[in-house]
C-alpha cells in the first residue's frame, strides 16, 4: 500500500541523528518534525530567523511576531535563538544545517530538482529553496512519485524551470525510498505492501535495481 | 540628538514618485503597517519595492499593488498574495525574483558598502541569466550586485530617540539589513523608550543606521495562519 504523506514524513524522520540542525520546506517535509525518533536531539532552523522552532502554540496563544517559513504560528523551544535574514542564510549557505527536506515537482535522475515555478501557472517564487539545495550537505525530497494525472515525477531530465543542479541526494515518495547516485537513480526500499514492478514503472528516469529489496519499516 | 517624529505622516516626507523602496517584514510578520497606509493615503506611485514578500491580498504591500502603486517587485515569494500573482502573470507589473539568501544578502551588502558578491544560490537554474559565473575551489557561483534604497521602511519593537532598535522574536527578519541600506530610514516601532533603557548589549540595530523614529498606533499584527493545537 503507498504510503500517505505521513508515512513519508515518518520514514524520511528514521534519518534523523542526534544532535542533527534540520531546516523543513513547507507541506510534507513540515511532519517529519512529528516523528523525530525517541531519544535523539533534533533542532529545526526556521529561515524566517529562529534556530529551535518549538511546537504549535496551545490554543489561544498563537503570537503575531513567532511563525514559520509557512507563515504559521509556533512556539520557541528552550534554547531556541532570534537573529535576523541574513544571519538565518549564513547557517544554510555556509554549510552548518546538517539536513534539508522538501518537496518537489519533479526530480531528475542526475540529481537536478524542480520545485518553485510553473510557467505561465505558477509563479509563486523560490523563496529559500534555491539556497538550501545550493548548500545542504543533505537534501532529501519528499514527494508523491507520480502527479495527479499519473505521470512520473522522477524523470531523466526536469522539464519544469531548475530549483537546483545535481544535488539532491535521497527521495521519499509514498512508494520508494531512493538514493540517487552517479548513475541514476538507486531504489533502496520499497512502501510496505508495494511492488518493484510498480516503481520500475512509474519512475522516468535510471533506475537501478539491485538484489532483493526490502519494505520499508514504518 | 532625537530622531523621534510625530507620525507616519512625518516620518514618509519626501517619499516621491519612482523611488526605490525597502519595506521589512517575511509575510506580515515585522511589516511597517502604518508606513504603509500613509503610503497608500499619498498616492505615490511608479515606485520600485524591495520587500521579501508581496503582504496579502488586503493587507501590507498588497493594498500598494491594488491601487496600482508599485512599477516593480523584488521579492523572493509572493505566494500569498493573488493579485500579485495575477498582476505578475498578466505582465503590468514588472517582478524580479530573487532567492531569499541573496536577497538578503544583497541588501545587507548594501548597507555594508560591497557593491558584489558569489553565491551558490541559482546556479544552473534562470537566475544565472546574464550572469557573472565564476568557480572557486572548484565550484561554481554567480556574482550578484548589492541593493540600496531611496527610503527603507523597517518595523522594531523598541527604539529610543538615538535611532537604536530592538525586534522581537521573528519580526526581525529583512528589518535588520534594510535598516542599513537606505538612503534614509525610517522606523515604525511599538515602544518608545528613554535613552539608556536599551541596554547596549540587546541592540539589534545601531542608531547610526536610523535616521527616523515614530510610534505607531492601532496596528492590527495581523497573522496569516493562527496554527494552534487542538
């Protein structure tokens, strides 16, 4: 059976290592803060300018000046730090987020991503996603892997305009999880319940299968 | 020295025409609400706005791009706001969409007097066009130009008479850099307090970056998305 969206965000957060600074893009990649396994230390840098985003604030507390990249309102966890754009960008472009998630239109089988306009339909902006995958030393994208009218959206090559070139490392989708490497892409784990076949067909671009392939453990 | 001034209406004097302004704020969090409406009561237009966002429809810059105000955006999301997506598509107005890194970047070059710099952010996608590429250490980066402005308008929690300004929790965003990089600022602030309340280790903008200080009144704050739990 596909995994629905919190099963991605709960096999993508099987990742996580202790002491890990994590930045979420918006949507999917925003749950995988409801799975953080037990026992280990995770801190969300929010690019809005907050390194330690808490939980969702208790009800009636919801405070204009504290949201998130989504524009939501949250809390600050204990030990949490304010600091401003530029300070914010300093940890993604230098290098110090340990893990970056988002989603994506499409994903190529080189590592290139889509994720920030569709011409003529979409132009909402790219906000902080060309920055993070220009930078991260860990992109993992969180996706359904095909798109409402069934097509693949892991590709040979990206139709839609590039976010970023040759860096995203892992893709979770609700029926694989798949490492991308020199040669294509690499399927690693296949959705409890679904078969190599059915990735084989719905992926685009290289995909190589190796060996046995084990379900995931969600 | 006392950088305080009666209102919006005083501190916006002499924003004209085709100028090029800085607007703080990430959706309407640290936008300057008040700045804002006096701007929309004046008319001004032809104006070129650096602001990281485009506000909502009904509120912050978006009342600017109802009344046709605003020749050009600089902006890295507008995604909230559909008359700007709409005004953006149908091409009356002019939009250059920056990644959020650089624009930050760029605006705090600005203020800091470095006319450019590389960054990784763009490389290989549309924002490389027309383009300096260069490679260090073997990997590649596009050359991006500072940005200043005419005015910049930044929203603070706190102020006093000297110009210095204190934000709170994530209204400081785009405030802090654009407060350097303009021409004249103007601060739009909740608080005004006594010189030497601030204490110097809490100022998160020196005075000398503030050429302007009001209070505001009635600001609304709104918020986008009250996400409480259930």
């Amino acid at each position: 059976m596909a995994l629905d969206k919190n099963g991605i965000a709960k096999r993508i957060a099987q990742e996580l290592q202790d002491g890990y600074y994590v930045n979420l893009g918006i949507g999917i990649p925003t749950l995988v803060a409801n799975y953080i396994p037990e026992g280990i230390e995770v801190i969300l840098q929010s690019e809005n300018g907050l390194l330690g985003i808490g939980p969702f604030p208790a009800k009636g507390k919801a405070q204009a000046d504290l949201i998130n990249a989504g524009k939501q309102t949250i809390t600050a966890m204990k030990g949490a730090a304010f600091f401003d754009s530029a300070t914010s960008f300093a940890m993604i472009r230098g290098g110090h987020i340990d893990l970056t998630v988002l989603g994506a239109f499409e994903v190529s089988d080189q590592g290139d991503i889509s994720s920030w306009k569709i011409p003529g339909k979409m132009v909402k902006g790219m906000g902080g996603a060309m920055d993070l995958v220009a930078s991260a030393k860990n992109i993992i994208v969180a996706t359904t892997h095909t798109d409402r009218a069934g097509n693949s959206k892991l590709l040979k090559s990206c139709t839609l305009p590039l976010t970023g070139v040759k860096c995203v490392k892992k893709i979770v989708t609700d029926l694989a999880f798949i490492e991308v490497t020199d040669n294509g892409f690499k399927l690693l784990e296949r959705a409890p319940g679904v078969s190599v076949e059915e990735i084989v067909e719905k992926t685009d671009g290289k995909l190589i299968v190796e060996g046995d392939i084990p379900e995931m453990n969600v | 020295m006392n950088k305080i001034v009666k209102n919006a209406k005083e501190a916006i004097k002499g924003i004209q025409d085709n100028m090029t302004l800085m607007l703080g704020g990430f959706g309407l969090c640290g936008i300057p609400e008040n700045s804002i409406t006096e701007l929309v009561n004046n008319n001004v237009t032809g104006l070129t706005c650096i602001s990281n966002n485009a506000g909502v429809d009904d509120f912050g810059l978006g009342l600017l791009l109802h009344k046709h105000q605003i020749k050009k955006m600089i902006s890295s999301y507008v995604g909230e706001n559909k008359e700007f997506e709409r005004q953006l598509l149908s091409g009356e107005l002019e939009v250059e969409l920056n990644p959020q890194g650089t624009l930050a970047e760029r605006i705090r070059a600005g203020g800091a007097g470095i006319p450019a710099f590389f960054v990784p952010a763009g490389v290989g996608t549309e924002v490389a066009e027309g383009k300096e590429v260069r490679k260090f250490d073997g990997k590649e980066y596009l050359m991006e130009t500072c940005l200043t402005a005419d005015f910049a308008i930044v929203k603070a929690w706190k102020a006093d008479a000297y110009g210095n300004l204190v934000y709170r929790d994530t209204a400081n965003n785009f405030n802090n850099m654009m407060a350097s990089a303009g021409k004249i600022t103007i601060a739009e602030v909740e608080e005004i307090v006594p010189v030497g309340e601030l204490a110097p280790n809490e100022i998160h903008t020196p005075g000398i970056f503030v050429q302007r200080v009001f209070k505001a009144e009635n600001l609304e704050k709104r918020i986008e998305f009250v996400t409480e739990q259930e």
